[in-house]
C-alpha cells in the first residue's frame, strides 16, 4: 500500500464492525513481541493499516463475528483463507477460539454474581425483618442457576426439534455447503445439481408427503434439462421431446411416452404392435399391407427417433477416396473370401448403374484390356462439375511357396482386389482444383457369372452378372492440402451429435478406453462386439464349404472372420475386420473408418435396446438384410425392423430363439462364438443317435431311398427335425419343387447344403412353434397363400408398398389363425375340406344308386299332388291346378312343390297363404276358407316332400333332419331340384350316375362335416340364409363350398351368442331394430338418439359401457354410428377384451392404433400418460 493512503473509511467502518472480530485481526508487527493471553478486559481497537486491512478481508470472506470462525475446524479454516490474510489464518484463528472460550467462561460467571447480589440483599432484608429467629438464608441450587428455556422446548416429533429429518437435512445442507468452499472452480455445486432443495419449505407437507424416488429424480433432471433446452433455442419443446431427439450420450434417445406404452401394456401381457391389430377392422387376415407394417414397427417396441436413427441415409460411404490417394494407387481388400458357401473363383467387378457414373456394368471373360475407365461425375458445394476419370484394375495376388521341388499351384481361386488409380494425364481437363473440393459417389459390384441353364451355349460377348457384394465409394477431388474437415464436411456434425466429439477429437475413438468412454461400453463387451478375444466365431466341423480359398494356401485371411459371422453387419460384410490389437503399449481399434463408426452407433444403441448379445443381434441382421432383394448395402431398412419387430413378439409369446428367426429368414447357422455350439449342431448332431453325425458336403442324395448312406441321411434329417420319415416323403418333395421350378418332373434327389436343411427346418419349426403339425402347416399355408410350397421356397422381401404377402405378414396369418383353429377345437386339415382346398375322390358306387332310388321309390301319390286333389266342391270356383302350375305358379306339372325361399321373420304357411292371393286375379274375390284350404293342401305336400328327403339324408349322413332343407339350400340347391333330379330318373347302375348325383352326395358330406364340425343350429343356418347382411356375408348365395371369412364369422357368432349376457333372442332382437329402414328425412338427431339406443341395448348384452360403443362406432366412423352386424360386434368385443385387459378407455386404444412414424408427439404423450394412469388405478405404482 502507498505511505499516503487515507484510511479514514476504514476507521469510519471499523465502528461497524464487532470489536471482538476487530481484536482477532490485529496483527501485531514482528518487533512486537505478543502478548502471552489476550484478555476481553484489555481489548483495545488499535487500527493500523495492517489490521484493518485483514478485518476487510475477514468481513469481505463472510465472518462478522468471531463465532462465525469458530464455527470451522482450525484446519479448515487454514486452508480456505491462509492466502487471503496473508499468512496469519492460524493466529487469526487461534485469538477468536481464545476470545470465544472467555466470552462463554463471562456468560457463565455473570449470571452467578448477579444471583449471589440478589440473594445476599434477600438474606439481609431476611434477617432484620425476622430479628434472632436463627433462620438461614436459602442457598443456590441447579435449577435457580441453569433455568430451563422452557420457550425453547418442542414436542418430540415436531418438525423445529433437534433431532427431527428437517434439523438433519439442514445441518447436511449446511455442511455440504461448507465442503463445496474448499472445492476447485470446476466443482459442480449443490445449487446446480439440486437447485430445489433452497427453495423446499421445511413443513409438514415437505416432510411427511411420500414421493417416489423416480419422480424426484425425473423432476429434479427436468429442470436441470429444461435449462439447457432454453439455451438452445428449442424453448418450445417439452424436455421429453427433447430427450427423445438428442443422440448423445448413447442412453439416448430417450422417449418416455414410448417407454410408458411398452412398460404398461406388457404388465397386462400386451405389446402395442397387439393393440394396433386387434383394433384394426380388418383383423385377423383382411389387414393392409400398410397396416401390417405400422404392426410389425411396433412390435419392435422402438420410438420414432430410434427408428430415424437406425435407418437414416448413411452419412458416409465405405470408401472415402482422395486424390491423393488415387494418385498412388488405391487398393480394395480382397473380395474372393466374403462368401464362404460358393466357390466363386469366376469373379470381378462391375459399376452400378447411376446418371454420374459411366463404366463397364457387364462381366468380361478374359478381357484384352489392361484396364478399364471409370468416368464420375463430381460436384462442389456450389453445384459446379467436373468429370473425373479413374484406372479401374481387377488385380488377383499369388501366394506361392518357396520350397525346392515343390510346383506352383496355380488353381484358383486367388485373393481378388479392385486397384482405382488417378493418372493426370487422363483428367488433363480439370483444371486447378481451387474450387474444390468436389465430391462424386459410386458403387462398384462383386459380381459372378450368370449361370448358362445347361444345353445352352455359353454367351461370347459381355455377361450378366450375380452380385454378391457391394461396395460404395465417395471421391472427394481437393488439392494436395485439403484438410480432412473440407474433405469429409458432413463428419464434425455426425460426431458431435453422436458421440459427444468433435471431428478433429474423433480420431481418439480408436483408443479401446476412449471409445468406452463415449459409448458407455466396456472393454469386454468391445471384444464381444467385434467377434474377438474369447469371443471370436467358430464353424461346425460337420458343414463343408464350397469356396476353396481358405484351404488351397492362397489367402491369409482366417475362417470364420468377423465379416463371416458375429461382425458381418458393422464391418458391412468386408475385409478388414474390425478388432482389438496393441500398439504404443496401448489398445487400440484396427480398420475404423467414419463409415464403420456411423454402424457401430448404430449397432450399440441398438443392441442395448433390443437386449440381445451381439454376435445374435448381427446373425439377426444379416439374415434379414440377406433376405431383402435390393439391400445390397447392407443396411437397416425399414424391412429389417419389421423382421426384428415380429422377432421380438415372437420372442415373448412363444420364445423363439434369434437362431430359429434367422433360419426362418434365411439360413440354419453353422457358425458360433467360441463358447457355445452352433445351431445346426444343435438341431442335428446334439444327441448322438448314429455312429456318424450328419455331414453337409454339397453332395446330391437320394431322399426316396430306404437302404444305404442316402437312407441314412434320411434318418438323420428327421431325427434332428423330429418328424417321421412319412412326414419327411410329404415335405423333400415340395424342397425339390422349389429349387428346380422349371423342372417338369421330380427326380426324388437334393443335395447335403445348408439351403436344402434350412428349407426342411421351415417347414417343420414355424407350423410347431404356433402348435400345428407339419402337415397341418402345409395344409394352412395352402389356405392363406394358395401355395403348399410357399415355406420351401426361400424368403425376400421387397419395399413395394403393392407387394403380395412376405413371410412376416404369413407367419402372423398362421398365428391368428392356428390360435382361432384351436379355440374352436378345427383341425387345419378339416379346415382345408370344408374350404374346398382339399378335394375327396368321388367313386361312384352301388350304395348311391340304392340310396336315390329309395327316395325315388318314396315319390307316391301321397306325396306329390295331382289335379284330383283340387276337385273339391269348395274349390271349383277357381281352376286351382291350372293356376297354381301355370308360370309364377307353386307346382310343377309333376305336383312338386316349387322352392319356397324361407324368410326371417315368416312361417312357410305364411309364405304359401300370401303368394296364393297374389296369383287370383284382382276382380275374382273368394272366401278365406277356400285360401285356407288351400294353403294347407300345399303345406300338406311341402311337409310330405320335405320329410321323404330329409328322413332319408338325415338316416344316411346323420345329419339333424330338420337342417337337410337348410342344409341343400346351404350348399347351393333345395329339396325342389332334387326330387325334381330324382323324378327325371335314377340310372340303374353305379357307372351310369352322372356327376349331378355325386356331386350332390359329396356336397352333402362336405356340409353335414361342416354342420357336426361347427355345431350350427337350425337358427343359425336360418339366419345365415334368410339375413347374411346381419352376419357381415355379402348375400346368400351359395354353393358347394364355404369360405374362409365365413366359417370364421359363423363361429365368432356362436362365440358371441355364448358369452353374451342375454339369450339368443335378444341378439336376434337387436340386429332388427339396429337394421331398421330409416325413413327419409329423418333428422338427425333422431338418428343419434337410435344410435345411443343402439349402444345401450348392445351394452347390456355385452356387459359393456354404452358410451365406449357409442365413441367407438363414432370414431370408426360408422354411418350412423351403431353396430349393424356381426363383424361390427366382433369388432366391439375386441376393443372390450383389451379395456378390460389394459383398463384403458377406447380413445386410449383407438389413439394407440393410430401411433405411427408420423404422429405427433402430444398423441403418443397422452396414450402414454392414459396407460400409466391405468397402472395407477391397479395399484402398481412401481411401474408408474
């Protein structure tokens, strides 16, 4: 300080300040010797620039008294402000401890000395008013010299009490508060990780009101959040939202609507992708593609932006190429050991078809050239172009042993790379380059020769070819200097988003320890994700592979890689595999790239939501991606989460392991990792039955033969798929069938492959997981498909929207059906006959001839009528029989009733009584005796006939004989035409029947199997003939065979008939007055008031709430909103099984069933919100 510093504010203040504190921070100089004590009796205000400099700084550290020094252990107290006073915290803190211990020794004392004055002036007034009475004085006790504070005192459990959690949770507040003094600048305080607590009010509410621990934590990191969110400019977004679209760190994205639906409906055993399908009005087989697909994406259980992530464009190719790079020669690896199961020595590369891209896109067998020219088209970000120009090479490597007398074996095949070079002179147009850097994309092609169908003529010219890999590449043509950051522009944004770096940062991805770090991994689970270390792949000794590459010494890759399983997704099926190896005595990551980093982002993330361990996530992906058409690659389409989608219901229903999924998709796996046993092991070779286990050698076998090897072979297949071999001769054939389509005849031959097992594995696992037997698998998968084979044949996927049925869409079929099949107790088998998918040999035989001519012999003249029976006294005014056989008449001339449809709410003699009256003329007026009479002469005849076929069907098929009336209408004829049949003439032998008296007895067998299988009833039968509308049919038209939807509804009707809370009538009566006509002009609102009638007599007879049926049809928009049918009402009680089951409202469910990729966030925020409420109301508040 400056010798003429004023220091008259400092006195002035000084006043201010407690002497005590001021006494403290007098510091003497170092001539002056200190003082032994220091006495509150000689505290003196000595105010040299020293001590007021140190009690400014006491007072600027926040202490105004000496006790607040003392509050502080003496260490603490050095260490925070040594500094700040210069070096005399210890004697600074040594005086108050001294002067605090006196000021407490003075307040102790001084109460004594004013009791002893009180007590002594007491004793004198004592003694003089009292004289020589002896008496004493009284003398002080405890209690007159430590008087309890009784204002002080509080009950036990108060909250102001010493010992109460309100005193503990504020000495804890005060004392971590004390702790974060002496932490560094970069320590997070308490007021920013928990800025609630110095707002919390310590009262009865705060204290004794129970919170789960999980909502104060979701409230304490939504505030924290909702801070961060201000100052990025998303204001407007709620903080779940928001957590729902950031990416890092990889716990995100986290969307707790979707979260809230999953968790809460599989409390209840129900997914979403459920919900959505049983609302659907098209359920259980009519169901769209597109709804389909909305299913399956929610049986994946991811939210949108997870799904956004995982199949996004990819932001980088799998090849970033400069042209400083192709100026030295840019080599691919070697592309000859991606295919392990076919021998693909024939191979080189072609350029996929693109407008920037010109280039050879056919192979060339022994092509002349030394090259071939590539010619991209690439683009600057201000859109100007250049045409580059690139050397493409197909380069194959030797790999020859260097030992005396030992020849070089030249048989392929051999290690195959593409070399793309930049040579200048073939760009000599470009130019400078300053305004680069320009960007082109392409995709080059391993392809293989198209097989030549054999007796035709190998092609001389260019070839097509098969392609088995794809490989894309991005040019980024910049001078020399460009950095990375120009070159790979999109990089910076893709790292910080995804993995908390920034583009320049990322290159210490590559360290095991970094990469853990960012991703939340650990250094174990890396091994595992990379297919290395303890858990690299291995291959079943038992599977023999067609490419000799890894034998014949001309490679050095190893089999199995990564690339072949475990790793084939995020090393996008190619060499080098991404590993572990150790370099400057640290553990790095070998072969990444922008490219494989943008997969592992997705690879990890979606392995930790799917919860599966890696190596079965990858054989997942690969085969679903092997199964699409046009996913060359490699990436997650939209295909692939449907495939994971229908994998994990699968997995929760009927515990589908991802081994079985992905040979359902594509193939029976041979591969593993190092501890367990592979799949196709597993299935063939696990128990050891024969002295051999079964070996894949590609080698063609008989599957008909019943002795030797072949036969053997036979065995070993149904041994491993648990069928019979009868079961085995049903299904080889349809395998054979499906490899060899143009083969005009079998051959009873397949080969010993991995494609030939997994197709047999299809047919036997998928009808057994749903229950079914192999047969009736095929038998059900004829039904939905119209194809028997359809599981033989090999699986692909398409993106068309106007797509037939894919494997997923059929397996889900075969689930609602086998489920319907076995509450209604239908074997599929039956269930094809009485569709007319299987058709029964009809041989006609004497027992026919017996039984028509039976009824034909009981065709008297008792049953038919005759004119002489119409000449009766009372009947002569009119010419009955002229009138009732003439046209529009009731008789044929042989006096057969005619047919008499029947309807629904007449008796016959009704029918009979009102179509006489409309053949008299209008001036001809006649008793209603005569009508009488004869309305009951037909009825007469009609029951006579009637009762002639019927007692002999009913006799010989067993059939309730009041249905057979019914039942020939049923299937397409009527008691009518086949007396009329019969009168024509029964041939006298069984050869001579005609195909109308066999196809009538094989349709009556076909429908009293479908009357005794169903269990119809004559109402039931009535009902479907006389008002199909009401069951959901088209009309009544029949014939001799049923379909799908009608068996269905039938037995739905009967389901519903008997869960019903009224009889069978009243369902009748409410199908009446639900399909009343209304009459024209009627308003609306008496429209909406039969519509709430509707629903209340529905209500009760389904012991449902009136409202929910009205919302329901309202939201269905049915017009008017009432259930007029059967399927409207299955419909209903669908929507009624899963409030019952989820305890949510219709609109819950129906917003549930709307939930798309598309759908606002609000919606999925208040269907998750209504499913936790739901929670609630059960009494899980775990769960909420």
């Amino acid at each position: 300080m400056g010798k003429n510093h004023d220091y008259s504010d400092e006195q002035q203040n000084m006043k201010r300040v407690s002497p005590l504190l001021a006494a403290v921070a007098e510091i003497a100089l170092p001539e002056i010797p200190l003082p032994e004590k220091y006495s509150l009796t000689t505290v003196k205000q000595h105010n040299t620039p020293s001590s007021v400099s140190l009690v400014d700084s006491l007072r600027n550290l926040g202490y105004h008294s000496i006790f607040d020094i003392v509050s502080l252990s003496k260490q603490r107290f050095i260490k925070r402000h040594n500094e700040s006073l210069a070096g005399h915290a210890e004697i600074i803190f040594d005086k108050a401890v001294s002067m605090a211990n006196q000021l407490v020794q003075y307040y102790r004392q001084n109460p004594l000395r004013q009791y002893d004055g009180q007590t002594a002036a007491s004793l004198s007034t004592t003694t003089d008013n009292q004289g020589t009475s002896g008496q004493t004085g009284k003398l002080p006790d405890y209690s007159s010299l430590f008087s309890e504070p009784w204002d002080d005192f509080c009950q036990p459990d108060a909250i102001e009490s010493l010992d109460s959690p309100a005193n503990y949770l504020l000495d804890l507040y005060k004392f971590i508060q004390q702790i974060e003094v002496d932490g560094t600048n970069q320590a997070i305080l308490l007021a920013s990780r928990r800025s609630d607590i110095s707002h919390l009010m310590l009262d009865s509410d705060a204290l004794y009101k129970e919170l789960p621990a999980l909502t104060i934590v979701n409230d304490v990191l939504s505030e924290s959040a909702r801070i961060y969110i201000n100052q990025i400019g998303e204001a407007n977004k709620p903080v779940n939202q928001v957590l729902g679209e950031t990416r890092f760190p990889f716990t995100l994205p986290y969307n707790l609507p979707t979260q809230q639906i999953n968790r809460g409906l599989a409390e209840s055993k129900n997914e979403l992708g459920t919900v959505v399908r049983q609302v659907d009005t098209h359920f259980p087989w009519h169901t769209e593609i597109s709804k389909y697909d909305q299913i399956l994406l929610a049986y994946s259980q991811l939210s949108n932006e997870q799904i956004s992530l995982l199949t996004e464009a990819d932001p980088f190719s799998q090849n970033l190429l400069s042209r400083d790079q192709l100026i030295k020669a840019y080599y691919g690896s070697s592309t000859t050991e991606l295919v392990p199961d076919k021998d693909i020595s024939r191979h080189a590369y072609i350029v996929a078809q693109d407008d920037s891209v010109e280039g050879p896109t056919k192979l060339v067998e022994n092509s002349p050239n030394a090259y071939d020219m590539i010619s991209i088209t690439c683009k600057n970000l201000a859109d100007k172009t250049i045409s580059v120009k690139l050397r493409a090479e197909n380069v194959l490597t030797y790999y020859r042993i260097k030992a005396r007398m030992e020849p070089f074996d030249n048989s392929p095949p051999f290690s195959r790379q593409l070399k793309l070079t930049y040579v200048e002179s073939d760009n000599s147009d470009i130019g400078n380059l300053d305004d680069g850097p320009y960007f082109g994309n392409m995709t080059i092609y391993a392809a293989t020769p198209k097989e030549t169908p054999s007796g035709e003529h190998q092609p001389t010219g260019p070839i097509d070819g098969v392609v088995f890999q794809a490989m894309s590449y991005r040019l980024a043509i910049a001078k020399s200097d460009t950095s990375s950051s120009e070159l790979s522009p999109q990089a910076n944004d893709f790292f910080i988003n995804n993995y908390g770096l920034s583009e320049e940062e990322s290159a210490q991805l590559k360290k095991i320890a970094i990469f853990g770090d960012q991703t939340g991994t650990q250094v174990t689970h890396i091994e595992n994700l990379f297919s290395s270390g303890n858990y690299r792949p291995i291959v079943s000794p038992n599977v023999h592979f067609s490419n000799p590459i890894f034998f014949n010494g001309q490679s050095t890759a190893t089999f199995p890689a990564a690339y072949h399983y475990g790793g084939v997704y995020i090393n996008a099926g190619q060499q080098d595999a991404l590993e572990i190896i150790r370099a400057d005595n640290r553990r790095e990551i070998k072969a990444v790239s922008n490219f494989r980093y943008d997969r592992l982002n997705r690879f990890v993330r979606l392995q930790r939501w799917l919860g599966l361990p890696y190596h079965q996530l990858d054989l997942l992906l690969a085969s679903g991606i092997r199964a699409e058409a046009d996913n060359l690659n490699m990436s997650i389409t939209d295909n692939v989460l449907k495939q994971l989608g229908l994998f994990r219901h699968l997995t929760m229903q009927y515990q589908v392991t991802p081994e079985m999924f992905a040979g359902w998709l594509y193939q029976i796996t041979p591969f593993s990792t190092s501890d367990s046993v592979p799949f196709f092991d597993q299935i063939f070779n696990q128990t050891k039955l024969f002295d051999q286990p079964l070996t894949l050698d590609d080698e063609v076998f008989n599957y008909t033969a019943t002795q030797g090897d072949d036969a053997k072979t036979v065995k070993q297949l149904c041994a491993g798929l648990g069928i019979s071999t009868v079961t085995f001769q049903l299904i080889a054939p349809m395998v054979e069938s499906a490899l060899t389509p143009a083969q005009d005849t079998l051959t009873g031959k397949l080969r010993r492959n991995l494609d030939v097992v997994s197709r047999l594995y299809r047919l036997v696992s998928i009808p057994r997981t749903f229950g079914l037997s192999t047969e009736d698998g095929v038998f059900l998968i004829d039904i939905l498909t119209g194809n028997h084979r359809y599981l033989a044949q090999q699986p692909i996927f398409t993106a068309d929207p106007t797509r037939k049925d894919d494997i997923l869409i059929v397996i889900m079929k075969i689930e609602a059906v086998s489920r319907w099949l076995a509450k209604t107790k239908i074997t599929a088998a039956k269930l094809s006959l009485l569709l007319g998918q299987t058709v029964l040999p009809v041989v006609p035989t004497d027992s026919m001839v017996t039984f028509f001519k039976g009824i034909e012999a009981g065709l008297s003249d008792s049953v038919l009528l005759s004119p002489s029976d119409f000449t009766r006294p009372e009947l002569t005014t009119v010419t009955w029989w002229e009138l009732l056989t003439a046209e529009g008449g009731l008789l044929n001339a042989q006096g057969l009733i005619l047919d008499i449809p029947p309807e629904w709410d007449k008796t016959d003699e009704t029918q009979i009584r009102e179509r006489v009256k409309a053949l008299l003329k209008e001036d001809i007026a006649l008793q209603d005796n005569v009508i009488n009479l004869v309305t009951q002469l037909l009825i007469q005849a009609k029951n006579a006939q009637e009762n002639l076929l019927s007692s002999t069907i009913a006799a010989e098929y067993g059939v309730e004989k009041s249905l057979v009336p019914l039942q020939l209408r049923w299937l397409g004829s009527n008691v009518y035409l086949v007396l009329e049949m019969i009168l024509a003439g029964v041939p006298e032998t069984a050869a001579e029947l005609s195909h109308q008296f066999t196809g009538l007895t094989y349709s009556l067998l076909i429908y009293t199997q479908i009357i005794s299988t169903l269990k119809i009833n004559k109402n039931l039968l009535l009902l479907r003939l006389t008002k199909p509308e009401w069951l959901g049919l088209p009309n009544s038209k029949t014939s001799n065979s049923l379909s799908l939807d009608e068996i269905y509804l039938l037995t739905r009707y009967q389901d519903f008939v008997n869960n019903a809370n009224q009889n069978e009538d009243k369902i009748h009566d409410y199908f009446s007055y639900a399909n009343k006509p209304q009459a024209n002009g009627k308003a609306v609102k008496d429209n909406n008031d039969g519509s709430e009638k509707c629903a209340e007599i529905l209500a009760d007879i389904l012991g449902w709430n009136a409202d929910e049926i009205y919302l329901a049809c309202t939201l269905r928009e049915l017009t008017p909103p009432q259930a007029k049918n059967l399927p409207h009402i299955d419909w209903l009680r669908r929507l009624q099984q899963l409030a019952v089951t989820t305890r949510l409202s219709v609109k819950t469910l129906w917003d549930a069933s709307t939930l798309t990729l598309n759908t606002d966030f609000s919606i999925y925020q208040s269907v998750g919100e209504a499913v936790m409420a739901a929670l609630k109301t059960q009494g899980d508040n775990e769960n909420v």
